[in-house]
C-alpha cells in the first residue's frame, strides 16, 4: 500500500495462549505465520511462547518479517524467532501496544489475555479473524459481535483455514482502508 509517496506494508497480530501445548492449535499458528510472510505481511505478537511463539517461527521459515511485543524490559524473555523486539516493562498492559499497532488481528484458540486483545482491537475498530475449530475464545466469537456498541452490521468474522483467515484479514484491511 502506498500512502503520500510512503510505502507501508499491512501489519497483521497474530493472538493466542502463550501456555499451550496443543499441537493442532500450534500447527495452526505456524501456518498463520507463514501465510503472513507469503503476504508480505508483517507479523506482531505477544513475543513469547506457545502460539506467539509458533507463528513467528512459520513466518522466519517463510522468510518474513515477526515483531515481538514483550511484556518484559528483557528481550532474551522474546522467543527466538522475534526479528525485533519491543520491550514494554507493561505486563498484559502491552495487548494495548498489540492491538493499536496491528492492522488487524487473527485469533487461534485463547485464553483471558486474548480475550483482552480481542477486546483492545473490538474498541479500535480493528478487523478480527478467528479461526473456527481452534478452540477458547476464537471458537466462541466467531461469526459474533462482542458487544452492542458496533451496529455497523461489523463481526468478528471466522474462517476455517490460515490460508483462508490470512486472506480474509487482508481483504477486511484494505476495504476499510485506513
């Protein structure tokens, strides 16, 4: 996207649990990152481990670009799949940074501090993809609205695949063209 001569490039959050272990649920942030990369998208996380962790490492396998906002000063607390790190020092504070930060953001499984980035991004009136079949909060706000407050006819949409929550996103992003 080109804006006043400045090329900007879409920057996708990728949101999830940073404690689980569900190998499903990480195969499917691997693959988001991936599709992020494929995109020429830049990925913005959460920075840490589980599936923080998976989509920045499918988006340095598939060469792109990952940015990690910790909610430590210490960035050795980043997984080492982060091209750059922002350290905060703000705890859950950060799903702030997370969400004003991104374009849009796709969600994979979750728990409470998903939620709260679902929510940052719901009153930033930022596009939200979740992936239908991941589980915890993606699964029970997908194809809903959180609250009554948008009535812009706006959901959060689902989508069934990476490739296809990706490509939902991108296009969600650009119609509203901000």
């Amino acid at each position: 996207m080109i804006t006043g001569g400045i090329f900007i490039t879409l920057q996708i959050g990728v949101i999830g649990s940073g404690a689980t272990t569900d190998k499903k649920v990480l195969a499917l942030a691997k693959s988001v990152g991936e599709e992020i990369a494929k995109n020429n998208a830049i990925l913005i996380t959460g920075g840490i481990a589980g599936v923080m962790e998976a989509a920045s490492f499918g988006c340095a396998t598939a060469k792109g670009l990952s940015i990690g906002v910790i909610p430590t000063s210490n960035k050795q607390h980043a997984n080492k799949y982060c091209h750059a790190v922002i350290c905060t020092a703000m705890g859950l504070a950060r799903n702030a940074l997370i969400a004003s930060s991104s374009d849009g953001l796709i969600v994979i499984g979750g728990e409470a501090g998903t939620l709260s980035e679902m929510c940052l991004a719901w009153q930033m009136d930022r596009p939200i993809v979740a992936i239908k079949g991941s589980g915890g909060f993606a699964d029970q706000f997908a194809g809903k609205k959180m609250d009554s407050l948008r009535d812009n006819g706006i959901i959060i949409e689902s989508a069934p695949t990476p490739q296809e929550a990706v490509n939902l996103l991108i296009r969600l992003i650009r119609e509203k063209g901000d």
